[in-house]
C-alpha cells in the first residue's frame, strides 16, 4: 500500500525513514532533518553521491527507529531514474531488516529539476516495484519473507490533495508492470496456451476489460495458417487472446499485439542447452500487452485499446512444422520456413494482419522477443523500435527515457527485403544471410501490417534478467508496460494519434 502523507516528523513515530541527499548538500527543508543530515554529510563514508548509503539509529528526536540516507548525485544532475533507484533501495534496505513499513521524504519541490508529479511517479514506482516478491514456487520458510504492509511519501502538507491523482495512477501503472512480470516468471508447465489465456481472462475481467479466447478450431476458420503451423509440434493447443477496452464515444483505437510463445524449444531446430534455460519469458510481449490492458482498464482512458496475444507452444515431436514447410498466412501470403525457430514472427504475421483488418485502428504496435540479434546490436538492457512512422519512433524513444525502459531506433531499408526471398513462396521466415536479423524480422512483420502506422518494439534483452537490480529481481522484468502507458497515456507524450 502506498500513501501521501504530509511530512511532519514531530508527532509521530516512525519505524524507518528514507532520507534522500545530494552531493554535499541536503535537499529536505524538514527543521528536524537538516541538522542530520549536515551530521551525516560530515562524516567521511558518506558524501551523498550515487550508491551512498548510510543507516543511523542516533535519530535525534525524530521519533523513529533508523534513518536511512541515500546519495542522489549532485543536485543539478539528478534524473528521476536516480529517484526511482533511491526509493526501490530504501524499500529494499527495510525489507533486509524485516520491517513492516518504510517512509520516504521526498526532496523540497525547489530543489530538482524535475517536474513534481514526475518525481512523486518516480519514487512510487521505484517504491512498488521493489516491494514485489514472487513466491509461488517457495517453501514456507522462504514466504516468511513478506513485502512490506505499508510504504508513505512524505511530503509537504500543501502538496497531498494535488498529488494524490498523480500517486494513485503510479500505483495502477505499476501493478499492470508486476502482473506482467509474475506472467514471464510463472513456469512454462503453468502457463500453456490453455492455462495462460486462462490467467490473462481472469485478470482483465477484473478490471471491467472484455476477453474472449478463440480456440484451435476457431483459428484455423480465420485462416490463421501461420500461427497453427508453430503449434503443431505441442500437444497443448493455440489460442488467441482479444482484450477491448471500448469505452463510449472513442473516436481513436490502438491495438496492442504481443508474441506469446509460452515455451520456445526451437522446434526442429532444437535450440542448445543454454538457449533453452530463459525460454518461459518468450511470451513477455503477451505479458506486457495483457499487463498494459490490466492499467487500461483502471485508468478508463477515453481511446479503444484492443490487446491482440497469439499464444503457442514451439515444441518438437512428430507433428511438428518442418524446415522447408510453407504456410498460408492470414493475409493470403505464403511464407517458407526456413527455420523452426523463427516462430514468433509467424505467429505475429497472423496477429497483425488480422488485426489490421479487422480493427482499422489509427495505431498498432507490437511488442516481442523476437530477435537475439537485437540483443548483439543493443546488449540486455534495451530494447530496438522498427517503425513505418519517423514520429512515433521518435515518440516511444521519448517515452522510452522517461520511464527508463530504454529503446533505440533502428532502420528498415527497403532493400533488405531481398533477403527474405522465398524459391517458391511470397516470402521467407528467415534471412538467408547471418547479419542484420533484427531488421529483417521487421522487415517481415511490415509486410503484414497493410496501411497501419505501426511499430514494432524488439524486447528480447530486457523483458528477463538474472541480475538483481534495485527494482527488478532474477525473473521478468515488465518491461514494456510503464513505456506504452507514458507513451499512450501521459500528457506529455510526444506521440499524436
């Protein structure tokens, strides 16, 4: 639970209390805090820089249990990233020592250059998203580790009523962002096709969003050829999950199509061992479109936005789609597969062009873990933008830094479309040459879109990790939910639908 509350520190007691500085400088005009703070500041372990920690239990009539102070930089340099860092440490340190709740004193409003609702998101998403522990799979003795009952944002009284629409649309964004993560973290035996349309219709119907789940026979009368071609090696069926949110009097509609392959083994072309260790979170495109319908339908924006999620499982056995197979697609195209492992541009060539046709909608965009080669150009932490819009590549860039799900933009020549050249049918699944993978899944996916403006968002780095950061843990990441919302629903959004 997160709550504003006004930052008075003479009349109640606290167990924990998160105090930011910077650099050789205090950022709280609190009475009670600034001498403290000097106190901290003058002691040589501690200068507020980034990564500066310091827990006192000397907490000079502030009726609290520990003060912990956290560096921000110097003052004139810090972003809100370094916020949302701040505040997921704070939280995280509380939760190290097995307390129950933590407070966070947010910086003077004068003090940052950084717009005060964007700095009140930051320390609330950076607060929620550290808090969140996934124990489905632990034992009793590990769930003993709870996250926290409470989490408070102190700030001045003047401040509470404006700010608590600001604090409460954080809160809901961030819980779109944890579902998507405790989907991609769930193991594959839990989340087939079947099961995982299951878990999405569940948590949309919650938030008054309207699901319907088309089975294998409905698919194969929509001619989705494509997508029933990955799902012939699993013995667990394909379905195809529509989320619509269509509020009365929308004149805009956004679809939102993500790849759900719940289990990607490579098909015939098995992947290596190691390749197969993280292939659960290949369906976090899925994950973040049913996560960014789970804030859609709390937020009630006033634009139609429809979530497209193809869900498969890409095994191998003795029904399984063949190097050198061809496929009809949705959209009447014929597609040589030229790898087994090339799946999810298959399954998103349906996705979109039925989409497309059937929503006409005035932007689609589709999220993936489509490419390892992405992963080469861009490393794990961000993630590639292929549009056939320069604006709004340029619009989820801007986003994109904002919320700190980083993404770069990458180009579509026109002339790489050669290497998809198929002998004998429309197109091919693959390149016939090593290089520039990334591009040319794009370059596929385009052909498949029609006149849509339309962007795909390469997320293969950063939708899983093994790294323990301050506000993700070894898992899924949601990484893209915070993106399309700021992009769709933020004011400021450089994006014009």
């Amino acid at each position: 639970m997160i709550i504003l509350k006004s930052a008075d520190l003479s009349r109640r007691r606290f167990t924990n209390i998160v105090v930011p500085v910077c650099e050789k400088k205090s950022v709280t005009s609190e009475a009670k805090l600034v001498a403290l703070v000097d106190d901290a500041l003058s002691l040589p372990e501690f200068e507020g820089k980034k990564d500066d920690a310091l827990v006192r239990y000397s907490t000079g009539g502030i009726k609290a249990e520990r003060l912990i102070f956290l560096g921000l930089g110097k003052a004139k340099q810090v972003e809100e990233e370094d916020l949302r860092k701040m505040a997921a440490k704070g939280v995280r340190r509380a939760l190290e020592l097995g307390q129950p709740k933590v407070a966070i004193v947010m910086p003077d409003i004068e003090t940052l250059k950084i717009d005060r609702d964007r700095q009140v998101t930051a320390v609330i998403e950076g607060a929620l998203m550290a808090n969140h522990l996934y124990h489905r799979y632990r034992g009793k003795k590990e769930r003993k580790v709870k996250p926290l009952s409470a989490i408070e944002v102190l700030i001045a009284r003047n401040e509470v009523n404006r700010l608590r629409l600001v604090a409460e649309k954080a809160a809901a964004v961030v819980s779109g962002s944890l579902l998507a993560r405790d989907f991609v973290t769930t193991a594959p035996m839990d989340k087939v096709p079947q099961k995982f349309a299951a878990m999405v219709e569940k948590s949309l119907e919650e938030v008054g969003v309207t699901v319907e789940i088309k089975d294998h026979k409905e698919l194969a009368q929509m001619k989705f050829g494509a997508m029933l071609g990955v799902a012939m090696g699993s013995e667990s069926p394909a379905r195809l999950v529509v989320a619509d949110y269509n509020p009365e009097g929308a004149t805009k509609t956004v679809v939102l199509v993500g790849k759900g392959v719940t289990y990607d083994s490579g098909g015939l072309n098995l992947k290596p061992a190691d390749g197969l260790k993280d292939m659960k979170s290949d369906m976090a495109g899925a994950a973040a479109v049913a996560g960014t319908l789970y804030n859609v339908g709390q937020l009630r924006p006033d634009v139609r936005v429809v979530g497209v999620m193809p869900l498969v499982e890409n095994m191998p056995s003795g029904k399984a789609l063949r190097v050198g197979d061809v496929l009809k697609s949705h959209s009447g195209k014929t597609i040589e597969v030229g790898n087994t492992d090339a799946e999810g541009r298959l399954i998103l060539a349906d996705a979109l062009s039925w989409a497309a046709k059937t929503y006409k909608p005035d932007l689609m965009i589709d999220l993936a873990t489509l490419t390892g080669a992405c992963m080469v150009a861009l490393g794990q932490d961000v993630a590639g933008v292929f549009a056939n819009d320069d604006k709004l590549a340029k619009a989820i860039k801007l986003s994109s830094e904002k919320v700190h799900e980083r993404c770069w933009p990458l180009p579509m020549p026109e002339d790489y479309k050669a290497m998809l050249k198929s002998d004998i049918a429309d197109i091919a699944n693959i390149s016939g040459q090593r290089w520039g993978g990334s591009i040319t899944a794009a370059l596929f996916l385009s052909e498949f879109v029609g006149k849509s403006r339309w962007a795909h968002i390469d997320i293969a780095g950063p939708a899983f990790t093994r790294k323990d950061g301050p506000y993700t843990r070894p898992g899924g990441t949601g990484f893209g939910v915070r993106l399309i919302c700021d992009l769709l629903f933020d004011e400021e959004s450089a994006l014009k639908l």
